[in-house]
C-alpha cells in the first residue's frame, strides 16, 4: 500500500450541538442588562457591590461553567477511528477503530429531530453503547460511520483472502468436495 492509503485523515471534527449554550447565554444578557439598570441606584455602597458580586458569581456558575463543558466535549472521525475527547481539567480520551465493526443507531428526541441533531449510540458489543451526545448532522455522521467501517473492513478481508489463497494448494481451493473425503 502506499502512504496515501495509509495516511489517516480527519472526516469531521465535532462537538454537541450549541443549542446548549442558547439558555447560558440568554442568562448572561438579563444579568448584564439587570448589573446595567441597577448599578448605582442603591443608596449603600456595599449594597452595589453585593449587586457586582452576585451578577459575577451567576455568570461564572450559570454561563462560564457551561461554556467550559461543551467546549471540552469533542468527536473526532478520522479514516481509521472514532476519537472521543471529554474534561477539561481531567480529560478522558477514548477510541474506536473502524476495523472491529461495531453498530450505529441514531436517537433523537423532538427538540433535536427539529434541529437535525441526535445521540449517536455505538454499540462495539461492551457493556453500554459509547454515545455521541447531541451531535448535530446526525443521520450524515451515521452514514458517514457506516461507509467508513465498510471501507476500513473490506481491505482486511481482501488481504486474508490473499494470504489464503498464496498459501493454500490449488487442489484446496476447490470447495467442491464429496461427503467424508478432501
């Protein structure tokens, strides 16, 4: 094979759908407008520092911290695997060939069916299905998936068809055999 077979490429990179950051983000604009039309009307000063200190602790809890999970949760589809990075500060990376075969089924509730994206379950035949949460584009990935495996399958069974054919007479190829005998 030469190296331009063999190289792997990247397919897609992936990430949830950013539908998740939609309410985050809503929160982050009452509380920018809410600091905005308050600050400095109480008549205390430590009352407009509670405000400053409330509005930063609720953005970093309810949008920051948010922000920070999705932007740690990555897929990654190369020619070869499936490549799934999450944490951000302990991070957990965990792979797929295509090569071992494995079934692909696509979940999508009505939120995620009107904005076509879905779970993608991969079931390799553990215990519990790897599942992609929310990726967007869902039906094209799992048939991405599906010509990826089919494509990183049919080479090995071309090559051990080979390799059985150079090492077998041309009296065994012959699959033509009367009862009890070879």
């Amino acid at each position: 094979m030469s190296d331009s077979q063999d190289a792997e490429r990247v397919v897609a990179r992936l990430r949830p759908h950013g539908r998740a950051l939609f309410w985050p983000s809503v929160l982050l604009i009452t509380v920018a407008a809410a600091v905005g039309y308050f600050q400095g009307s109480f008549a205390e000063s430590w009352q407009n520092i509670a405000l400053l200190s409330g509005a930063a602790l609720a953005v970093v809890l309810l949008w920051l911290l948010p922000l920070v999970a999705w932007l740690g949760k990555r897929y990654v589809i190369t020619t070869r695997r499936i490549i799934l990075r999450t944490g951000f500060f302990v991070r957990i990376r965990q792979e797929l060939l295509h090569s071992r075969g494995y079934d692909v089924t696509v979940r999508q509730n009505a939120l995620q069916s009107m904005f076509r994206s879905g779970n993608i379950l991969i079931n390799t035949g553990l215990d519990r299905p790897v599942v992609l949460r929310d990726v967007p584009g869902a039906d094209l990935v799992q048939a991405a998936l599906h010509d990826l495996m089919e494509k990183s399958l049919n080479p090995i069974a071309a090559r051990r068809q080979a390799e059985a054919s150079r090492t077998s007479s041309p009296r065994d190829q012959d699959e033509t055999t009367a009862w009890g005998q070879r």
